[in-house]
C-alpha cells in the first residue's frame, strides 16, 4: 500500500508531536508521583555527575516508551505487518530492548562492569545475527569484531557523556538529525519506518529536555545511555557506515569519515577521556569529572553554554558532513585527507581547552 506522499509527511508531523508530547507526560508524571525512583545513593552519583544536588534517574523509561510505540505503529500500519517480520527490525528492537534493560539493572543495582560489558557484547551479538553489520573488509569475522567494537564503543560513549544537564539528550538528538537527512537525501521517505522509529525518539528526547536542560530536574541514567547507545550504533551501522565505492569490497578509509563527523562530540570526549586517563594510570571505566564538559566549566563556561557549544560542534560537524551526502564533492584520496584534518583540527582544539580548564582548576585548588 503506498500513502500520498503529503499524507505521510502530515502523519509524520503529527507522530512527532505526539511522540514529544507522551516525553513530555510521561517525565512530568514521574517528577510528581515518583520522585525516589532512579535515585542512587549520593556518594554513588556524586562521583558521576557534575550537579552536586540528587535528582531522580528515570527519563529514559520515556525514549524506551516512545520507541515501542514507533515499533506498534509500525505493525499497524494496512499491509505493512511484514516489516515486524523484517531481520534490520527485529535485530535493532531487541537490541535496544536489551540496552534498556542493562541500563535499568545498572540504575538500580550498580552492576558488575564486567556483567555490564556482557551485556552490551550480547547487543552487538543480536544485531550481527541480524544482519545489522559494518561491511569494512572481506572478511566476515573482523567485520563482525570492528561492528562489536563500534556498539560498545558508543553505548559507552553515550553513558560516559551523560554527566551535565541536557550534553547527552542534545547531543544524540543531533545525531538522530543526521539519520532523518539522510533518509530524506536517499529520496525514501513514504513508508520508511526507520524515519518513523527515528522520529519517535528524536521527539522523546526533545520531550525529555524540557524537564533535563540547565538547571535538570531529572536524568535519563543508564536506562536512557545504553538505549541510547544501542539504538545510535545501530542507526549509525544502517545509515553512516554504507557510504563507499560499490564496485569495491576492499577496506575504504571514506567509509569511516560521515559516521567519524556524526558522533564526533562523543567520539572526541571518550577518545580524551580514555587516553588521558590510561596516561594517569587510572581506569577509563570509573566516572570522574575530566570530561570536556568540565573543562569548559573550569574555565568558567555555564552549563547551558556547555550544551550549546557541543550541540553547535556537532550541528556544524553534521554540516560539513552534506556536501558528501549530496554528492557536492566527488569521493577521493585528497577529500578523504580533508575531512579526517577537520576532524583532527576539532580534536586538538579541545585538547586545548582540556589543557586550559585543567590549568585553571588546578591554579583554584592552588589557592584554597
């Protein structure tokens, strides 16, 4: 059954509202009724967060809502039950069921880091057996390892960047911005139910900001992180990591530019954080405040600022990003070369504010 392709934008346009609207609800309820659920203890949350004050950890219940009901909208579309059928679907489903789940265990239990790492291997299990997979070489095992790598990597991005009021809800929005341009550059938007599972959780998101922006009255704790992880791995496989020559298998360094300029606010946090931390000898898994984040607020950026600095980085990021995804430049060697400098002049720019924040942080504890 093909819809009137206005139809299908009218509905889209009213499926967001809702989707932003039942965010909304659904946060504002639990901030009234359920204020302790969510809540770890304080000495717990204040290694993590940048906020001293305790708020309760529950918005991600909300992306998760909205995203199942993206997933029944889908089976009740005329005609259209096959798609719950389809492998894309039903991998990325139960996936991003499961990142919720390990996000919930975690929330309530602290979970072991190792029972945690389980769990997101078992997510990247789900989508490889699915088919949902990053095709980088010949060779089926490093890829199935490299698309391992990826969604790990990314729901730990997602969770590591989760430490300031509205960094990772914005941020992953932006992202989910980059999935919804993409589908409408590919011209396949009537019935495209991935743009409909995208828009619901771009909306959740959105509904979740209003109550999560500067000053937040609620967090979307690991509930809402590792979903968010897997369900931005999983699109970024779908959508940012098929861009290569067809008439070639063989490894394509493009391939990894557009996902590279999509996540590069996580991928330049995590990256710092991780190799900053290895050089300290401290472990990269254990929350602290040396994020970026931080290091602007030692240099006396507010935390609304913060968020609008990293949403304009990735906005821009994204922007730099459509030449290539409307064939304004010709793929090459030299474009390639181009892309991968911006990106390295991005990474030391905020090595050098990290460098700056750490000198004044540690020119105030000098003082006191």
């Amino acid at each position: 059954m093909i819809f009137n392709i206005k139809y299908w934008l009218f509905f889209l346009t009213l499926f967001f509202a809702m989707a932003v609207f039942i965010s909304f609800l659904i946060n504002w309820l639990f901030l009234r009724f359920s204020f302790n659920l969510g809540v770890r203890n304080e000495k717990t949350l204040e290694q993590v967060r940048w906020a001293s004050n305790i708020k309760p950890s529950v918005g991600g219940f909300s992306f998760f809502i909205v995203f199942l009901i993206s997933i029944a909208f889908i089976g009740a579309m005329p005609r259209q039950t096959e798609w719950l059928f389809d492998k894309h679907i039903i991998g990325i489903t139960i996936a991003s069921t499961l990142g919720f789940l390990i996000g919930l265990a975690d929330d309530t239990y602290n979970t072991n880091p190792l029972v945690k790492f389980i769990g997101q291997l078992s997510c990247a299990f789900i989508l490889i057996v699915c088919d949902v997979y990053i095709h980088v070489t010949e060779i089926p095992a490093l890829d199935f390892a490299f698309t391992a790598f990826w969604v790990i990597g990314i729901m730990n991005s997602v969770n590591m960047l989760d430490n300031m009021d509205g960094i990772t809800a914005s941020t992953s929005a932006t992202i989910i911005i980059g999935f919804i341009v993409i589908i409408f550059s590919d011209g396949s938007i009537n019935q495209n139910f991935y743009l409909v599972m995208m828009i619901g959780v771009f909306g959740s998101l959105l509904g979740f900001l209003y109550f999560n922006w500067n000053p937040a009255k609620i967090y979307m704790g690991d509930t809402g992180s590792q979903f968010l992880g897997v369900f931005l791995a999983a699109g970024g496989i779908v959508y940012f990591w098929k861009f290569k020559q067809p008439t070639s298998e063989h490894f394509q360094i493009q391939q990894f530019i557009i996902p590279m300029l999509f996540f590069t606010v996580p991928i330049i946090d995590t990256s710092t954080v991780t190799i900053r931390r290895l050089l300290r000898k401290q472990s990269p898994f254990v929350g602290g405040k040396d994020h970026i984040t931080h290091h602007l607020a030692y240099l006396g950026v507010s935390d609304r600022n913060v968020a609008i600095i990293l949403i304009m980085t990735s906005l821009v990021s994204i922007g730099v990003a459509l030449p290539l995804l409307f064939d304004v430049f010709e793929w090459s060697i030299q474009t390639s070369l181009c892309y991968f400098a911006y990106f390295l002049v991005l990474f030391l720019f905020f090595q050098w504010i990290y460098n700056k924040g750490l000198k004044k942080k540690m020119e105030r504890e000098a003082v006191v």
